[in-house]
C-alpha cells in the first residue's frame, strides 16, 4: 500500500497531494455543495502545469475526490459535497492532421 497525503493548503483555495508521483497542487473553488478542480494539476514554485500519465490519473484523481467528497469541518460536522474535474488531467494526444487533395 502507498502512503500518500491530501490536504488543503492557502485558505482552502488549493488541495495538495503528496504521493508517489510527487508533491501536486489542485486549484478548486467551493460552490454551494460542489468542488470544482481545476486540471492539470500545477509542480513546483511556479505552478507550472503538470499533464498525468494515465496510470496516475487513475490512482489521484480518486484519491483527491476521496478527500473532497466528505469533509469534517470544525471536526464536529461531515458535510457530503459533489466533486466536478474541469479540465485535462492527461495529455491530449496529438492529432494527425490529414490534408486532403482534390483532383483536377
């Protein structure tokens, strides 16, 4: 089993994941009952934009929906929220740009 670390950081305004794929950085917004995170998640001291593979899209994402889906605040009271990605965790794959001609 890994160990890895979620948790909010700078008032609430970004979730950091700490893991086996490195220290990663979660902007969200809070809006009503529902988390928006914004994607690609941001590396190092100047948030630069950090595209996953796969593999570890697969194994963050649920964890920082874990997190966010249920929060006791105060400690006292849980509180259910929906969680919504906005964005691109992976990247896009390239695309093959076919150019057609027309015969004359």
């Amino acid at each position: 089993m890994s160990n890895y670390t979620v948790q909010f950081a700078a008032k609430n305004e970004v979730v950091s994941y700490q893991g086996s794929e490195g220290l990663l950085h979660f902007n969200v917004g809070l809006v009503g009952k529902e988390w928006l995170v914004y994607l690609p998640p941001l590396v190092g001291p100047r948030g630069a934009p950090h595209f996953l593979g796969a593999n570890e899209a697969s194994t963050v994402l649920p964890r920082v929906k874990n997190f966010l889906s249920r929060i006791w605040w105060f400690g006292v009271w849980p509180v259910n929220y929906q969680v919504t990605f906005l964005g691109e965790a992976v990247a896009p794959s390239p695309l093959l740009q076919l150019t057609s001609f027309s015969g004359g």
